[in-house]
C-alpha cells in the first residue's frame, strides 16, 4: 500500500475532496401507456418493461 512522503495540507485536502461530488443523470423521455416521462438513462429498459413504476422515482 503507498504511503505518502509528506503530510498533505488541510487546503488540498479539502480541495480534493470538494471535486467528488454526485452528478446529475441524463434524463430520457420514455413513453408508457400514452404518457412520456423522464428517466435515468439507465433505468429506461425496467420502466418500458414494468419492472419501474416512473410515477415513485422521484
């Protein structure tokens, strides 16, 4: 495991961990039964399928 060589300074520290941050999904419009919604890209197949119900996501 690496170890680093010198203490790293509370300003990069806090810098670094202030660049992981959650992004936003890329909503998609879907239609089921008549109507559209936006979805994850990634949930798209569950919601066509029935597996999802798009009314709960959000």
């Amino acid at each position: 495991m690496a170890v680093p060589k010198r203490r790293t300074s509370r300003s990069n520290t806090r810098h670094r961990r202030s660049a992981w941050r959650a992004r936003v999904p890329t909503l998609v419009p879907v239609t089921v039964s008549g109507r559209t919604y936006q979805v994850p890209r990634r949930l798209v197949r569950a919601v066509q399928r029935g597996y999802v119900d798009p009314e709960n996501l959000w």
